[in-house]
C-alpha cells in the first residue's frame, strides 16, 4: 500500500508542497532551513517522515494569517487601497482565524458594505454575546463582578480623503492577532475600517487616475490637490463626523444601531489633518462638556502618555491640549464620552494633498507609510493600555452611568405638532432613549419659550423625557437650554437643544415628572366619500410638505389659502392645501387618487362639499392660490460649498422626495433659465459664476432665486437689488487692535464672531415663507454676518431691537450687530422673487423647526406665476 508513496518524484512533489505552506502561514526562515537540512541528512528514503513533521509544525503554530502587504500584493503606503479589497482582507482574516468575527451592519447610499470586525481571545469570542450583555447591565448598576474585559472600538476614515486610516486598520488588525494578541485575553477589540467608503473610494479613484509614477512630492503637483466636492464627505456631501447625534445619514444610523448594542469603554476616531502639522492625539483642549467626569479626563491623558512612550522613542512630533475640544455632541469623540466612553481624535498630517507623499513646509518628505505607522502605533497603544486597565475601565463605566447630580430630572414636551413630536421620537428611539407620556396637569421649570421659571398644562397627549435612565447624561447634552462653556475658543457649534431645533414649546423640570407609556394614536385612514368638492388639508409639517410634493409628481393641482378659514365648524390656518375638483376635471378617478396619495403619506385630509366657507375668504377668490409644477434647480461644483449643496440635495431626495436639477458651475453661462421655475443658491461664493444681469432679467420675467448663506454676497449692497450690508454698529479701533498682544489676538478676534448661536427672531406669519410657523422663530446663527432691513421687499424673519443670544457663544461686537438685521425676506424684482436666507435652515439637517421656510420658498414664494 505504501509502495506508491515512496516513489521518488511523489515525494518531491510533497515536499515542495509543504513548503509552500509552510511559506504562506509565515513560518520563522530557521525553522524552513531546519526542516530542509533534516530532509537532506534523511535522504528522500525519509521524505514521508519530513513532511509529516512539516504538517505537525504547521499544526502546533496553530492558525496563521498573511500580512495585508503579502495579501493584497503590494507593500502597504505604496498605494490606496479600494474598499473591496478592504473588505477581501478583513473577510480573509475572519475566516482564516477563528477568534476573529467579521459582520456587515449597513451599506451605503452607493451599495458599498459597511462593517465591523470583533478580535479577541478563543475564549473570550466563544461568549462574545454573554460579554456584550454584561457589559450593558453596567448601564443600569447591574453587573457582573468577574466580568473584567475592557471594549475598544477603533473607527477609521470618517473622512473619506484621510486616507491612512483605514490603511492603518488593516495594519493594526494584523498585529493584535499575530504579535500583540496577548492584549486580547482581556480586551474585546471592534474595528471599523472605515465609515465613509463612499467618499474614501471617491479619493482613492480620483488619486490612481492622476498620480505620477513614481508620485510627485512637489504640493503644487495634480495629486495634491483634489478636485470639487473633494473626498472628506459622503454620497450626499455631508460630514459624517458631525453627524452622530443628529443621525441623518444612512451610515449614521446603521452605525449607532450595532453602537448601542455594545457602548464600548473607549472609542478612538482616527483622523487626518493638514499636512504640516505634527501628530495630535489626547488629551483634548478645552472646552470639556460638564458631564465629562474627572476619570474620563484623567484616562485620556493615561492613554495619551502611553502614546508618548513609543512617539518620544522614535522622535515623532505630536501635541496634545489644543484645537480639539469636547463639547459639540455630534462628534466621534464626544457622542461616545456622553455616552460613558473614553472618547478621543486622532490626527495624523496628511489629509487629501497628502497622496503618497508630500514635501511639506516642515521641509520633510511626509509619506503614507509614516502616515499607517503613526496611527498603526496610537491604536495599538490605545489597545495595550485599555488592557492594562480592563478592570477599572468597567468600574468607572459602570458610574458614569449615575445621573442623580443632574439638574433638571425631566423635559416635557407639549405636542401641539404630532408630526414634530414624531420626528423627535424617531430621534430618541435611534439614541435608545426612553420617553413616556404625561398625566394631566401643571408641570413648572425653565420654559424655553421665554428663557424664564414658567408652568405648562399638560395631558397624556405630551411627551416626558425623565433623566433617570441609562442615556441620562446624553439627554441633558442635548436637551439643556444653553449648556455650560468652560472656554469661549470652540471647534464647532455651541448650541444645538433639540426643544429649539425642533420647534417644540418645553419644560425643563427640576423634579422628576411621572409618566406612562406613551401611546400613539393612529390616523384615520381617508374614505371616498362620493364626490367632493374639494380635499383640504393642514400645513405645518416638512410631512404636509412630503404630501404635497407626491400630489404634485402625481400631476394633481394643488392651492393653498393665503388666510385663515373655517368650513364645516373646522378652522384652518394660512397655508392649508386645497385641491379642488374644478382644477383636476381630467383626472380620472380624481377623489380616489387623492385619498390613496393622503393615506400613502399618513395624511388625515377633509372632504370639503362646497366652495363657500363660514369665514375667511371662499375657494374661488383670488388670495386661494394655485401651486405650479415647479423645475427646480440647484447650483453644483466650483464657488459652492460641497456641504451647503450635500445639505440641498441630500432634502430633495430623502425628505421632500421631490425631483431636483443639478446644475455645475463650469456650464451655468450657458443653461437656458426659462426651462427652470426655482434656482438655488447653496452657501458658497458666486462672484465668478453668476451675471447678476442676466440673473435679474430671468427673475422679473417670473423666476424664484432662493439664496443662502455666504450666497446673499451676489446681491448684497449693488444698486439693482435691496439688499445691504448691516452697517458697523461699533466704528473698528484699528490702533487698539494693532496694539493687541500676540498671544492675545485668537481671543480679541472672537468677540466678532458668532459659533453657531441661537436666536430669537420675529416672523410675519402672514407672508407665504412663513406659512406653517408662530409669530417667532428660533435660529440657529453660524456667522456674524447681518443684513440691513429690506427697504422693498418682505422682511418675513427678523431680529428686532430687544433680539438676544438664547443659547450658544456670540462675540460682544458680534452681537451689536444682531438686532434691527434681517433673517429671512423676500425682494419682489418684476414678476419674480429672490428669497435672502441669511440663516441656513437646513444645516446639517438637524434643525428641523426651518426646514418648513425653505419649502415654503420653493412652492409658496411665487409659485402661482406662469412664465413664458
């Protein structure tokens, strides 16, 4: 039976074989050399022999992986890597290793995977379930004393265009299974190697296409220098690392989903940042949110020191204590340290001018492969210290999560808008926090309406949200009326509170509120009943806006009253739709299209049997105004924000669900404007782009320009357009600040600055754009700029001479000039309109109370003119 086995050309194909795996799983090169001179001292008569040691050596080393470079065939810096292939490793070393999970949590608005992978001891990963439940029950004070396993989540490029990221992910995951895996007996490690592959993939393809071989160091080259939108944001040009609380992106909420099943102990965002500047890791700057604690502060500079000990061995720079504060609530450092986590950034030189290398204005080569050594060292340092630390991470997680120290005990909401307070649920329920409904009666505490102690009536229809739970701390981050800044220098917005981004009237209590659970009411579901004369229905919500946009795609006409009415003993506000039989007389089957459309968008609608009504204006006066199929159009590419213009898109299609035309700068000289009702103006700068002229001659002839932002700059203070600049209410003192110490002047500049502040402004609410709203309005204001009152026009949003500063920092000279400016207004110009919006109401989609004004913009601000 052996005869066959010891021929002499069987056993050197055996041979070989073996050595070729013992190659691929990466055994020493002595033990290869051993093994071959044993074989020669043998003889081929004990080849068989020989290669049953080689195969139980194999097996004794147990299993192996390749290294990302020998995997993908190319040394890691010496290119990008696209996301599939990503992925190909990730998948390889979850199937090649069994102490490795790999797992898909989402997928991208382009189809591109999103996923994680799990890394720890056999041990450990045979009851992974049983540590992640454990590790929960700390959240509420339950526990289980054994449990010591300390959970690091490392999330990599956020930003698509800082690529080393997720370059280095896969570096990192390699060494803690193969060198560093001792760190994992104790240690659940979660790598995310990237969240924006969208816009990751949009750089690496961009950089293979035009990269020089061998690549060009020189900055002013091609490679460094990206075209617009760039690689940072996602599909719909949003910054995902601004977007974790708000959660308005597909990758956002797949992420928070697989998040909040486990709430890790640290999580680290690994970064990119210009390509001069040193490594930054922990500690952070100032400002710290107060429901940081004082571990979480002190660990982070633990975890910081621990990098220093192999950045200081290798004479890296980095710097910690600046720029990079925790206090804005939507960032991957500070959404999990509300959350009880070790939150931290870190930020490697680079960036998208990075490429594969770049002689940077430190006269250095900065290249790639520094880039992944540098952020492969901070996460494997991150790893080793929570290792060394397993136990008392989860002692102190488990009291981050008592919340009696916090001031207010409960928020109650009144639910004058059942579609607000739906959009605020939705909300709540992706960040896991409970709510409850109210019993009747008087709740009393800080009213945000006023800014004062006041009391609201209260019934089962409002929403209590009480601090008493395991999500207490996040929901005072983004609940508080004005929160607390220990440093006036911030990286980003400093107010945010939900109460006033949503436009709901709010208690905050002192005491706690008792609450049941909250019931929601189901809508009645629209009949035909016969034929009706007309179909109304309300307009307060971005949900009526979503109703009228599909009555519109669905070729039905639409009105709407410009006065309050009232029909059949119901009233209804200015704005209110009515689709009347008269204008759809061609319409087959027109009452059952109507019902279908209302019921398809959770709409209650009246059947209205009569033209006349009991009070207010009759169906066929001339203040019932049709609403046009409007072609609407936004500006794209060179001179506009790629965020401004992500934020105009990304509303079209995912929350008005309405057709929109993008339009590149390079070509807008020669679109035809008769072909388009409505043009859109992102934030941006337009100077070399729009012929105000032609511009103007469109807008009398019946078009709507809708500006925002930055954008007003075109119109502002030319003699053919009403707009002007808010004259200096402060003359500048030149020589005082001429006199300002150096290591003064960040300070002094910001008293004219204003970091995303709220304010309380008044509305005309009987002008169209203000259709839907109260006689007051609060914004949130980015930027200092101010704007005069429309000497002709409608000044429908403003800030009167008592306007203050709700919530957020503003400069002192900054707020001089706030009162007596313009917010929102229309310019009549001919037949047409330019509608200013001095304020973005569409901000990072989180500030829901304005997105009504721009809808009103588009179908409500002209829309009844026909143009030639």
């Amino acid at each position: 039976m052996f005869k066959k086995y010891r021929s002499r050309r069987f056993l050197e194909k055996k041979y070989e074989f073996a050595l070729t795996v013992l190659r691929k799983n990466k055994l020493k090169k002595e033990c290869l050399n051993l093994i071959r001179t044993n074989t020669q001292i043998m003889k081929l008569k004990n080849c068989f022999f020989a290669i049953l040691c080689i195969f139980f050596i194999v097996r004794a080393q147990g299993q192996s992986v390749q290294s990302p470079s020998d995997f993908l065939g190319y040394e890691l810096g010496t290119r990008f890597t696209r996301h599939h292939k990503v992925v190909d490793y990730f998948k390889y070393v979850s199937k090649s290793l069994s102490n490795v999970k790999f797992e898909k949590y989402g997928e991208t608005n382009e189809f591109r995977p999103l996923f994680l992978t799990y890394l720890s001891s056999q041990k450990n990963i045979d009851r992974l379930d049983e540590i992640r439940k454990n590790n929960l029950q700390q959240t509420n004070n339950k526990t289980n004393a054994s449990e010591n396993i300390a959970i690091v989540w490392l999330s990599y490029n956020v930003h698509g265009n800082e690529a080393s990221a997720t370059e280095s992910a896969m570096k990192t995951l390699y060494e803690l299974v193969t060198s560093k895996k001792e760190w994992l007996d104790n240690t659940v490690v979660i790598v995310d190697p990237c969240l924006n592959p969208d816009g990751r993939d949009r750089y690496v393809n961009w950089y293979n296409q035009v990269k020089s071989s061998p690549y060009d160091i020189d900055k002013m080259a091609i490679e460094h220098n990206e075209p617009w939108p760039r690689g940072r944001p996602n599909h719909y040009l949003f910054d995902l690392n601004r977007d974790w609380a708000w959660a308005s992106q597909e990758e956002t909420k797949a992420r928070l989903k697989v998040y909040h099943r486990w709430l890790p102990h640290i999580h680290v965002d690994f970064h990119e940042q210009g390509m001069n500047a040193p490594y930054y890791f922990a500690p952070a700057a100032e400002p710290f949110h107060e429901v940081i604690t004082d571990w979480q502060r002190d660990f982070q500079t633990q975890i910081g020191k621990n990098h220093i000990k192999y950045f200081d061995k290798e004479g890296w720079l980095y710097f910690t204590k600046e720029h990079f504060d925790l206090f804005y609530p939507s960032y991957g450092d500070t959404y999990p340290t509300y959350l009880g986590a070790i939150g931290m950034t870190y930020e490697q030189a680079g960036g998208g001018a990075g490429g594969l290398g770049v002689f940077n204005n430190e006269d250095e080569i900065l290249t790639l492969k520094n880039r992944i050594k540098h952020h492969t060292v901070s996460g494997l340092s991150t790893v080793e210290i929570a290792s060394q630390n397993a136990g008392k991470l989860n002692a102190e997680f488990k009291k981050f999560f008592n919340n009696e120290t916090l001031k207010y005990k409960s928020y109650v909401l009144k639910n004058d808008n059942s579609d607000k307070i739906s959009k605020l649920k939705a909300l709540l329920d992706t960040h896991h926090i409970s709510y409850g409904s109210c019993n009747k009666g008087t709740v009393k505490g800080y009213d945000y309406s006023s800014q004062k102690e006041g009391k609201m009536e209260v019934d089962k229809n409002d929403l209590v949200i009480n601090t008493n739970q395991p999500k207490g701390k996040m929901i005072k981050a983004l609940f508080e009326p004005n929160a607390k800044l220990s440093d006036s220098l911030t990286y980003d917005i400093t107010a945010w509170s939900l109460p006033y981004a949503h436009g709901i009237k709010t208690i905050a209590s002192k005491t706690k509120v008792a609450m049941s659970d909250f019931s929601t009411s189901v809508k009645t579901k629209t009949k035909v009943e016969g034929k009706a004369y007309a179909y109304l229905s309300k307009w307060n919500s971005i949900n009526d806006a979503k109703f009228l946009s599909a009555l519109i795609k669905n070729n039905i006409r639409v009105r709407f009253s410009e006065k309050d009415f009232k029909i059949s003993g119901k009233k209804f506000s200015r704005g209110s739709l009515i689709i009347l039989r008269a204008d759809n007389q061609e319409m087959e089957g027109f009452d059952a299209k109507v019902v279908a459309i209302a019921n398809n968008s959770d709409r209650t609608i009246t059947p209205a049997f009569t033209g006349f009504v009991e009070l207010g204006k009759d169906f066929g006066s001339n203040t019932v105004k049709p609403i046009n199929k409007q072609k609407v159009a936004v500006l794209t590419g060179d001179s506009v924000s790629s965020l401004g213009m992500g934020e105009v898109w990304h509303f079209f299609e995912k929350e008005l669900e309405y057709p929109l035309l993008r339009i590149d700068t390079r070509t807008f000289s020669r679109v035809d404007l008769q072909k388009i009702d409505v043009l859109i103006l992102p934030n941006g700068t337009y100077k070399k782009v729009i012929d105000t002229k032609k511009l103007k001659s469109w807008v009398q002839r019946g078009g709507t320009v809708i500006a925002i932002g930055h954008a007003l700059k075109v119109f502002a203070n030319k003699k053919e357009f009403a707009l002007k600049t808010k004259k200096k209410a402060v003359k500048k003192d030149s020589l005082s600040e001429s006199l300002t110490p150096y290591n003064m002047r960040e300070r002094k500049n910001i008293e004219n600055l204003i970091t995303g502040s709220i304010f309380e402004s008044k509305v005309d609410i009987t002008h169209p754009l203000a259709f839907g709203y109260n006689n007051s309005y609060f914004s949130l204001k980015l930027t200092s700029e101010a704007y005069a009152f429309l000497p002709k026009g409608s000044n429908v949003a403003y800030f009167n001479s008592t306007s203050k500063n709700v919530a957020g920092f503003a400069g002192n000279k900054a707020l001089k000039k706030v009162p007596e400016s313009l917010l929102f207004g229309e310019e009549r110009v001919g037949r047409g309109s330019i509608v200013y919006m001095v304020d973005n109401p569409l901000f990072r989609s989180f500030w829901e109370n304005g997105k009504l004004f721009f809808v009103n913009a588009v179908f409500m601000v002209n829309s009844d003119e026909l143009r030639n």
